[in-house]
C-alpha cells in the first residue's frame, strides 16, 4: 500500500474518472476537476465520435472490476459492413468467431464513469477551470477566467486528464527540452444520424461497423443502444470532395445522391442535420516527457491525442492507466521512478497507435473497397486459423491481444512485407487458399 | 506605394529591426515592443553564439543601403580550420577565391540595427511585455506580468519577431488547424574564450572558422573585431562525453587535456568560464501557418528557429523580409494576399533550411575530421572549377547563392548521391582528378 497522497486529476473525461477510481482505490485522496458542468446534468452537444472499447479498455475496466457494468451500455460489433458506391453490402469479419469491439455512447459512458468514480468517493469540482498549474509545487491555478483572479490548490500530485488541448501540458510545453507537436489532419468530420424504425428496430444491422468508403473521404456509422445510429462523415476541408464544396441544400443533396445513393431511406434529416452539427477538425499530439519529477503527469489524450481511425484513443488511455497502477505497485511510494517507468514505457507504444490510427483512415476509407486488399485480408485469415500460434493479423494484435503497440506495429509491417510477395505469385486469385501459398508463407516466415 | 498603416513589431532583435526599417520605408508607422531593456545600455550576457552574415543576409541589407554600415563590424571568413586531436591543423576553403562568409558579434550587430532603425524614424518601446494578441484585430496586451493588469495596444498589423518562444506564435497555436512543433536537440552548448594575444594580435587565424571536430561533440571558435575569439562547445547534454560528466575542475581539465590538448595555451580561463557560462539548448520549432487573414504575420525564428550548424538562422529570416518586402510591391494593398504568397513562400525553405542545419552538425563535428569525406570535397571543388555552371557544391549554394533553400537540398542531394558513386571508384584517392572521373561526373549528371 502507498503512502496516501492529496491528489488531483483535471479533467473528467473518461480517462480522468477512471483513474481517479484506480487513485482512490489505492488509498489517496481524489479531487478531479473540470471546467465544464457535470455532464450527467447537460443535454449531449452531437460532436462525438461513438466509441469503440476493445481489449485493451476492457483489461483496465475488469482489474478494477467495472467490465461488466459498462458491458450493459454498450452494442458488439463482430464485423464491418462495406456499402460500395453500387449499393452492394459486403461484411468483413474483424477477428475470430466470438471476437467483438463494443460500441459506445461517449457520453452515456461518461456519465456511468462519473457516477462509479463518486461511488468510490472521489470528490467532483466541476465548472472549474484550471488554468494553470505550478509544476514543482504540484500547484493548480483556479478561477473565472485567465486574467481574473485565481485560487490556488496546493496537491502532493497532479494527472492532467485534460484532453488533446491540455492546460497542464500547456505548462509544460514552456520549460526547456520538452519535444511537443500538433499536427491537424487536413480532412473534417461532421455527425449525422440514422433513427430506429418507428416499430423500434434498426434499420441497418447493430452488430456491424459500417463504412461507405469512397477513397479520400467515407461515411461510417456506430449503432446506439435505441437502435439508432451515431454517423460520421470524414471528408477533405477544402478540395474536390469536400466541406468546402457543400455550401447549400442543392449541393448537399447532389453530393449523397451520388456518393451515397443507399443512405436516402435511413438518414431522413440529412440537410438539417449538415448544416446545425459544426465540422470538427482531428489533430495529432505528441509530446515527451509525459511527467514533472514526482508532481505532475500527463494521461490520456493529454500526452497522446491521435485520430479515431482505428477507435483506440480511449483504449490507448485506459492502457496507460494499466501500466501506471502496475507501477505504483511494483515502485511503492518511489512516484519519481514510478513516473519515469510510466512515460518511457507508454511513449513508443502512443507513437505507434498514433501511426496505426493514421495509417487505418486509408485502410477504412479506400482500401475497404480494394480487391486486392480483400484478397490479402481473406489470405490472412484462412492462415492465421490454419496457424494460430504463427500468425495473427495486424488488427487482432492491436482490437484484440495486450500485446504492446509498438511491437504490433513492428510485426505487422513485417507481416505486410510477407503478404505482399504473396499477392504477387502467379494465380494468387485461385490460388489463395492453396498448398503452395500456405508453404511460401511458412517459407517467408522463416528469414 | 502602399497606404500608410500604424504597425507592431514585436521583437527587437536581428529580424525585428530590420524589418522595422522595411515598413518604415515603405512608409508606415512603425513601433517595437521588446519585453528586454535596450540593448545598447546593458553588457551582453555572453550567451550567444557569433553569427555569421553570408549572401541571403547581404542581400536583405543592401535593398535598404545597410550592407556597407555592417561590413565594417564584420570579420571575412574564408575557411574552415579543422584542429584535429593529434594537433594537426588543415585548412578547408569554403567556396571559391573571395567568397567569405563574415562574422559578427550579435550584441554588436544588434546595437547597430537599433541605432539605424530610430534614425529610419521607427519608434521603441523597450521593457514592454507583450503577453498576448488578438489576431482578429491585431491588438497587443501589454503589462508588466502575466497575471497582472494589461494595456490594450490597437494596431492596423502585427508582427511576431519575438523568437524562438514567441507569444505571438503561442496564441496562434492555440487555434485549430494550426501545425506546431518543437524539438529539442539531447546537445548543449556552452561559450569559452580566447582572449587576444597581450599585444593586441589574434592567437589564431581570424578568417577561419576553427572547428576541433571529435565525432558527437566539438568545440568551434570564431574571431571578434578585437582578435579574441567567442567559442562554443557543442556537446550531448547526457552520455559519456557529455555535460553531465562534467562535475568539476578536475574533470573538465581531463576531458579537454584528452581532446582539445592545443586549447590549453589559448582559453586561459577554462575552469572559471565553464562553470560560470550557463550550459544552453537548441532546438527546433516549425509552424504553420505563419499569418492569419490580414493581421498578422510571424518571421524569423518566431515561425522557424533552427539549429545553428549552418550559420543560417539570421540569414534566414533576413530573407523572409526581402521576400515578404517583394509580395509587398507585387500585391500593394492587398494584405491578405501579401500574408497568403510570403507564407507559401517561405514555408517549404524554411523547413529546408531546418534540415540542413540538423545535418551540418554531422559534417563539422564528425565528417570534417574524416578522410573520405575530405576526399569528396576535393573532387567537387575540382570538378565545379572545370565546370562551374554543371556544379555548385551544396555549401556555396545556401551560403553564397540567392537560390531557394528547398531547391538547394534538393539538388545537394543528387549530387550527393552522384560523388557517392564517384567515391566506389577503384584507386579513387589517386585517379580523384583525373579525365576518368570527370567524365564519370559527366555521364551521372545526365541521368
């Protein structure tokens, strides 16, 4: 057991909520603030991404044993379900028979959080605003606004939770020898919405994620628990195909029409929807060190903001829950060595999510569509149950296994390597699920 | 001519007031903040390294009649001095017979600039902190601290030459769609001296750069107007030679008896200037984009600091204003315009310029110390005397050429991989100037 330590996280976001309970837990006091209220108080604002939890969250919700609680809000999805510009629906299974992600309401998750984290008796300051925080002195700097005056909250230690636009960071970003990027990815997204049927049933299949994908830019939708559908349109800013070209009822419509000619039927408020829900914007942050001595660290989006692409954003974060309680175990009272564990050993595996994550918008976008990728992925999976223990596909090791990013990342590039010398055996159409296949990849595999 | 606008500068350094003088000259009102006190009534803080004025920094000073005034407080050099560990002293060229580069001391050169801009008419407002901006309406808040009451500055532009760790660039990173990012290099760099001898002569060459290269760290000196020489040791802040193995007296006596035995007569005051001079960092900071609408505009190290291995960073931004002071007679009134045409300008150059200096550390600590890359200068100077319009070595092309940095890497890169070929040549290191060679040359370049 530690030493127990006044500790404050910022932010109460899905990240913040659940490493106060881990903090709590452990036997320190928790204060978590945040400037917005409290969002079990507010109507949701539609400009959130649904969410996927996959192993990794599970992992870190199960060692604290509230899996089963968030398991009742949320949908499996084993599958994606392909909609090609003809009308044509395809489905690609993600893993094994038995293998789902699970989506989720960002927000009906939050407020499950927020309500567990009191529970446990972790104190809530919302409509708080932190401003500033003072990195050796673990100080917080709260107040109205930035030129008001501020209070100031002394801690022993300070999470900052605080998302990709971190104040915390923000602080740190000013010493000397801290590395820090944000890069914006020049394509937009705007939500759309797929209601249930009126007799309550969906009108696509819950238990698939689905993608409409059309090379630089896609439609994907996420089921809810009503039976509706949280949508999302990712599209270039500004160029042919993009948010910059939709500037009125007339164009919207064309757009779809073409584009998306299956989605008439199932998104009836396609034009007020469009133009009410704002075009948000998806940026990647990096940062190192992820900690100040033994005060401050970093969690979350706050050191690591990635793109949705590949739904691990909340996952990634609930990692790092993970390896900093095995830390705290393993360090005791030791916070200087816990926390320089922590960051050395979550960076390599952010920056690999971060490319994966980036990587997978091609993947969902255009590839989905691509025979010659279809064929790879059929190859990889008749392999892979052939020779579970030799092979397992990128997206299992990242969806599916703890195995570390960085190191799924690294094998799977060599997997791609394997993969695409196969595509290039004469055949290799008729050929896939052959003999002959089966021993080049064995072969390959041996160098 | 352009109508008159009321015009911040923020930033009294290099670029600030020579980009002063431009808009004062193009017949605005002109005034410049600077948060430190005058620079002419304050002893310098022997924290700077010399800087070096080469072709692109003439250039931006004879457009405005200054390049003679600043001649005269500059050293040519014309040479590298490489101090090898056993003694040995060579001599490099840097480009041909009269090209020089020329040293200055930036407290010295910085004064001047001050002076010449208040007799332009430009006015200063030194020790005034500007803290923020509003980049809608270009209005400067200005106080004495963070936290305390501010003054509103209204002005009709602004312009952030507030360096490296510029406020102006830090409100414009707080916008979306903005790219930022900064990079700290794991080298320090701390400043010695050699004093001149007692009678007044220099104790070695003052038109060569001197560079004791010892693989990942070295020490380079360059001449003052009164013989004595501003050096800088240039070494990784952690490891086995580094700063942090650098405790105390003994230490540092071993460490430079060891590597830089020929210093022992020449920096008399090691010991005292070692651990009196703080160690410093460098780092790199990239963004973009550099304006926003109208309003205002960041140059210099504000919108790209670079590392110093390349002596290019003043000249870099000198050069933003030559090009930021050609959109200003292309596009008259037309601001946005302006902004919008020096932006894309600058910005692929400027992240060039970044890379060659990253890379210009390798060359001086570690390739100028060995023989096959002696070997290849030595055939590009001997083939570019032959055919001076065929080849520029990569070096005159960024210091004494006008041509576009991204078009130098470019092309110094070709020409790199061609002498990467001429170098695999068998008895290359006797048949270098031979007809062999040069036709060989010859052919790859029509590749």
């Amino acid at each position: 057991m530690q030493t127990p330590h006044k500790i404050a996280v910022v932010g109460s976001g899905l990240v913040g909520t659940l490493l106060a309970i881990y903090l709590k837990r452990a036997g320190h006091t928790v204060d978590v603030y945040d400037r917005s209220p409290d969002i079990r108080t507010v109507e949701f604002s539609g400009r959130s991404i649904n969410l996927v939890m996959s192993n990794r969250g599970w992992k870190a919700l199960e060692d604290v044993g509230l899996a089963e609680e968030i398991r009742k809000i949320g949908i499996p999805v084993d599958k994606r379900g392909i909609h090609l510009q003809d009308g044509t629906l395809n489905y690609q299974a993600y893993g094994k028979e038995g293998e789902a992600i699970f989506s989720l309401s960002r927000g009906i998750l939050n407020r499950k959080m927020v309500d567990l984290a009191e529970k446990e008796g972790v104190n809530f300051f919302f409509e708080h605003k932190i401003w500033d925080v003072n990195l050796a002195t673990a100080t917080l700097f709260e107040g109205d606004s930035e030129q008001g005056n501020w209070t100031e909250l002394k801690y022993d230690k300070v999470f900052g939770a605080d998302g990709a636009f971190s104040r915390i960071r923000h602080r740190m970003q000013r010493q000397s020898m801290f590395d820090y990027s944000q890069e914006f990815m020049k394509i937009g997204y705007k939500e759309l919405y797929i209601p249930a049927n009126a007799d309550g049933s969906a009108k696509i299949d819950i238990n698939s994620l689905h993608i409409w994908p059309r090379g630089n830019f896609m439609l994907m939708g996420l089921a809810n628990l009503d039976n509706s559908f949280t949508c999302t349109l990712f599209m270039p800013i500004e160029g042919e195909n993009s948010f910059a070209k939709i500037k009125d009822e007339a164009s919207l419509v064309t757009f779809f029409d073409k584009y998306f000619p299956d989605t008439k039927e199932v998104i009836p408020d396609l034009v007020r929807d469009f133009f009410k829900n704002p075009t948000s914007y998806l940026a990647i942050m990096k940062c190192f060190p992820w900690t100040y001595e033994d005060k401050v660290a970093l969690i979350g989006d706050s050191s690591h903001a990635i793109v949705p692409f590949y739904g691990q954003g909340m996952n990634a974060g609930f990692e790092d829950i993970t390896i900093l309680s095995e830390m705290m175990q393993k360090y005791g009272d030791d916070w200087k060595t816990i926390f320089k564990e922590y960051e050395i050993s979550r960076k390599p595996n952010a920056d690999a999510i971060a490319e994966l994550s980036l990587r997978n918008f091609i993947e969902m976008s255009d590839l989905t569509a691509d025979a010659n990728f279809i064929l790879q992925k059929k190859i990889e999976k008749w392999f892979s149950d052939k020779h579970p223990e030799k092979w397992m596909p990128l997206y299992s090791r990242v969806t599916f296994s703890l195995q570390p990013y960085s190191e799924a990342l690294a094998i799977g590039d060599f997997q791609n390597e394997i993969m695409q010398e196969v595509l290039q055996m004469e055949n290799i159409e008729q050929l896939w699920d052959s003999k002959e296949v089966e021993n080049k990849i064995l072969e390959l595999l041996q160098d």
